[in-house]
C-alpha cells in the first residue's frame, strides 16, 4: 500500500509539472508572437511578389501599384499588351506585439486553458478517489479492536452472570475456558484463539454457523443453544448437536502486558470441526431448545 501511495504522488506531480509547463510555453509563444502553425503553413503555400510595378496610363513608372494593378498587368502582358516593370522596393516595418492588457484573453487561450484545467480537476479527483480508497477507514464498534478491560474483571463478571458475559458492542459472548483443558487446545486452535485460553476466556461470534441466527445462553444446561433449529454448543462453543456443521465461530483475542483482553472483532475464526469437546463439558441441566431440527 506504501508503495501505491507513492506512485499516485509522482503521478500527481507530474501531471501538475506537465499542465505548468505547457501553459508558460503557450504564454511565451504569445508574447514572442510566434506564428501558429496553421499560419507558417499557409505562408509556404503562397507566392510572394517582392517588387512590381505598372505603367500608369500618365506615364509615371515610379508610381508603386497595388495587388489588384500588379495582376491586370500582368494579364494585359499576356495578351501583348504592356509590359510589367519593377516597381521600387519598399521597407519592412518592424512587427509590435499588442498589448495584451488591450487584446484581452484570445478565443484559442480559453479553450486551452479550459482544457487543461478540466484535465487537472478530473486528475485530482481521480487521485484523490484513489488514495480515498487505498487509505485504510477508521473503524469503531464492531469491525475494529475492542478493550473489554482487564481479564480478571472480566471473569468476575461472567461467573456474577452464570457463567455467560455478553458484549453487544462487538457481539460476542465471553466465557470462562478451564486451565486444565489448555492443553487438548493447544492441539485444536490456532494462536490467535489461544492467547486468550491460556489467560481463561474465549470470545465467540453471537452467530449460529448453521444459519445465521443469534444464539443465546441457556442458563439451565450451561450451554449455548439456538432456537431457529435446535444446534447446541458447550459454554466454550463446542458443537454438541443439532444441524450446524461447525462449533461457534470465534474472534482472535490479545492480552496486553497490562491484563487487558482485546477482542479483534475484524478477524472472525470458523469454529472447531464437529466431535471437538476439550472441555469434556455435559449439559448441566435440562436443555432450553427441544430436539433439533432442520
């Protein structure tokens, strides 16, 4: 991302260095008066009569013609009559630029300019979307890393609430995961899981992996149970039966060196394969949801 972010800078500045560059050029060109191209073009294409002269009908041959005089004679030369003679050269005037605070903005200026401030602005905008885009959102609640406070408060609140802690801010469940079993865990779940095992809590995802619906507590089996079709999971989400093809899904946990657990709720973990129980945990009760089905 570091390196996109870099590119779609130079591209930036380049665009910005290239539209400079082409207006100071446009601008020199008109304050020089450097003829367009259209213009030289039409100019090579021409033949220049530098110096032309007609007998004028009193006589006078120092007399300079016109354009219109210089072709009737030589249309009369043609046809035997007089003949076209030189007529005194003339000098050059030197060319003035105008003024330009007099001419104004010409029509050909403002639609360049038009133009490349168009390109500019969808430039920018493009670039702007982009890094928009690329740059990573600022995310609060679910989605982002939650502090659920320290460790040893936590498990003083789920055993004060029979043994289920629910956080609606990240839709989870928080319970209570037994020091003796960490080791069949180890075997079973990835680090992630585990950093918050081995301190003895497991966050889970509030979501049935059969269909999606929330599952609650049941308070008198000591199990999570689902009432849409009957699935059911130990206190750690286990499955223990019904149709979901999985344990309870479950978000990856950290401890700081503070005691505090952060639930990452962006990084969701697909629950345990059917038959895992490291618990070993029975239904303590009598079941809340019947028998399952589908």
């Amino acid at each position: 991302m570091t390196i996109a972010l870099i590119v779609i800078a130079a591209l930036v500045v380049l665009a910005a260095i290239t539209v400079v560059g082409t207006l100071r050029n446009r601008d020199a060109a008109s304050a020089t008066g450097r003829l367009s191209r259209e213009t030289l073009s039409r100019d090579r294409g021409t033949v220049t009569i530098t110096e032309t002269a007609v007998a004028m009908s009193d006589g006078d041959l120092g007399t300079v013609a016109t354009g219109k005089e210089v072709e009737r004679s030589a249309v009369v030369a043609r046809r035997g009559g007089q003949a076209v003679v030189k007529a005194s050269s003339s000098e050059l005037t030197e060319w003035v630029a105008p003024d330009p605070e007099q001419t104004g903005v010409a029509r050909r200026q403002f639609l360049n300019r038009s133009i490349i401030g168009s390109f500019t602005l969808g430039l920018a905008g493009f670039g702007g979307s982009l890094l928009a885009f690329l740059w990573p959102p600022f995310i609060t609640g679910f989605g982002a890393p939650l502090n659920m406070g320290k460790v040893t408060d936590i498990v003083q609140s789920i055993r004060d609430n029979g043994g289920f802690l629910y956080r609606p801010e990240g839709r989870a469940w928080i319970t209570e995961y037994p020091a003796g079993a960490i080791e069949k865990a180890r075997s079973v779940y990835s680090s992630g899981e585990l950093s918050g095992m081995e301190a003895g809590v497991v966050a889970l995802f509030q979501k049935c992996p059969h269909l999606g619906c929330r599952v609650p507590s049941c308070a008198t089996s000591q199990w999570f149970e689902c009432p849409c079709h009957g699935s059911k999971y130990n206190r750690v989400g286990e499955k223990r039966g019904g149709p979901a093809p999985r344990g309870m899904d479950r978000f990856a946990m950290e401890v700081t060196a503070g005691g505090e657990l952060i639930v990452k709720t962006a990084e969701v973990i697909q629950g345990p394969a059917i038959g895992t129980n490291t618990t070993g945990q029975e239904a303590e009760g009598p079941n809340c949801i019947g028998e399952a089905s589908h």
